[in-house]
C-alpha cells in the first residue's frame, strides 16, 4: 500500500501497482476519500485511512483531522472509528469526525490502593469489554488499554495494524471485600468464546486475542486454578494466562466509549450482559 502525493492536496491510493482509491484535503483539514467500487471490501480503506493521517500529522504538521461521513456509510464509519477518529457532530445528514495526536501512557507504577485488587482481561474489542465489566458490583474502575507488546508508547492505529504485539485490554480495579477473582473470571467466559484462535467474533486479529493477565503470585494461582478447570469444558482453548508485562493507557478517546456513544459497535450481546448483571445476585 502507497500513499502517492499528486499535488494541490490531492493523492493517489495504490496497491501492487495499481490505483485502488483518491484521497483529497482541503484547507481545514478535511479528508474526502474514496475508494474505487471494485475495489472494495480488500481493506483498502482502512490501511489507506491510516497511511495518510500519519502523512497528515507528520508530514503536513495538521495536529486535527477532520472528516465527514453521511449517516447510512456503515463501512466509512467503521473505518474512521477503527482508526482513532472520534465523533464531534451529526446533522440530519452527515456524522463529523476529528482525530488528534495523543501519546498512550503505560502505568508501571499503577497500585489499586487497599483493599483493591487489579487484573488484566484481554477479551476483543475493549469497548464492549469495559461496558461489561463495569455491570458488576465490586468493580471500582476500568481503564482500557494495550497489554504485553514491543513498542513504545503504542497508539491505536499502530495496534491495529497487527505487527505490535499488544491486545486490547481492560484494567479492572476491584474491592477484595465485595467481589473475588473467580467472579470476574466467571464473567469474563460470558463475555468470550475460549475455542476461537483468530480473534473474538468477526473481529480478527493479534490485537483481539484472549488473554489474562496479573501483576502478584496470590491472583495469578488464582488464575492458574480456575483455567485448569475451564480449559476441561472446551477441545479447544485459546486463553494467554501470563505475567503482565507492560500496559498502556489508550487515548481518552477509548475511555467509555459506549457510555459516550451507546449505539457504537459492541461484539457483547445484550443476552451476555444480562447475564453478567446476573452475577451480582449470586
């Protein structure tokens, strides 16, 4: 995948040689890309997306992207929020993005206080992970983020591109007092499907891949015990259960993002979450 640059903000989207879409900038820093109809659905938009916001901000010193999308473009809105743009506004006609530099923030000396402990779920898409977790009583807070990877201060879209190693993650801060290791676990096998090798639902990729993740030896033999008897109930078990290694905050962004837009995309049905809100009578 090139980025070509052909002049009066104007650019060339190429694959292999051959021009898959056009992309053109105005003087506010709007996007208007296209990518050809035969063409579509091979991930062009997405990897173009990325490759010309890097050139925008680095290149062409723009700190804000913005973009317009008309409401009914599912796959344009798709793309824009896979890749870090958030939304501002909407019309009756139209949803307005921007996207911003933020630098991630990796939380070595993150302590939960007393009497709280802290765990690491990697279970897809982190959106509808922390809108699960935050169901349960006990939990004190949530942050999403990116667990045991390569690269420095990683950002979303470099995530996205599978070579960093990071899953999206959820930091789950809880009171030891109200709620244990083994209800969180509990919860989170509602939330994922422990036999898929690739990702979690129709997201696939490195960054979607199951994982615990603990920072002390009392939770992670907690773990260590709990998987020993789920990993008997599947053929197949694909859950990552290590030390964590490194995390970083994402952008802020990410931070409560279905609280900030409920109707976004989520993989956690309302039958799952159900029956995590069922946990808290147990």
């Amino acid at each position: 995948m090139e980025i070509n640059y052909l002049g009066n903000n104007s650019f060339e989207i190429t694959s292999d040689g051959k021009n898959v879409g056009e992309v053109t900038l105005n003087d506010k820093a709007e996007i208007r890309f296209e990518i050809k109809k035969d063409m579509r659905g091979e991930h062009f938009a997405s990897r173009g997306l990325y490759d010309i916001t890097a050139y925008i901000h680095k290149e062409l010193h723009e700190p804000i992207i913005h973009a317009i999308v008309e409401k009914d473009n599912e796959m344009a809105i798709h793309v824009l929020e896979h890749n870090g743009y958030e939304i501002i506004s909407k019309d009756e006609k139209n949803i307005y993005f921007e996207h911003r530099i933020e630098e991630t923030r990796r939380d070595d000396y993150y302590t939960p206080g007393e009497n709280k402990g802290v765990i690491y779920l990697a279970g897809g898409c982190f959106w509808g992970m922390e809108r699960a977790f935050k169901l349960l009583d006990g939990v004190c807070e949530t942050k999403v983020g990116y667990a045991n990877g390569h690269v420095k201060n990683p950002t979303y879209e470099e995530v996205c591109r599978h070579e960093t190693g990071y899953r999206e993650c959820l930091r789950i801060t809880y009171d030891t007092g109200k709620i244990s290791v083994e209800k969180i676990l509990k919860a989170y096998f509602i939330c994922v499907d422990p036999t898929q090798a690739d990702g979690q639902g129709g997201d696939i990729g490195e960054q979607y891949l199951l994982g615990i993740y603990t920072k002390d030896e009392k939770t992670k033999d907690i773990v260590d015990k709990y998987l020993d008897e789920e990993r008997k109930k599947h053929k197949a078990f694909y859950v990552e259960n290590k030390a964590l290694e490194c995390f970083y905050e994402a952008e802020e962004y990410h931070q409560d993002y279905l609280l900030k837009h409920p109707g976004g995309y989520c993989h956690i049905t309302f039958v799952e979450l159900e029956k995590i809100k069922e946990l808290n009578n147990d």
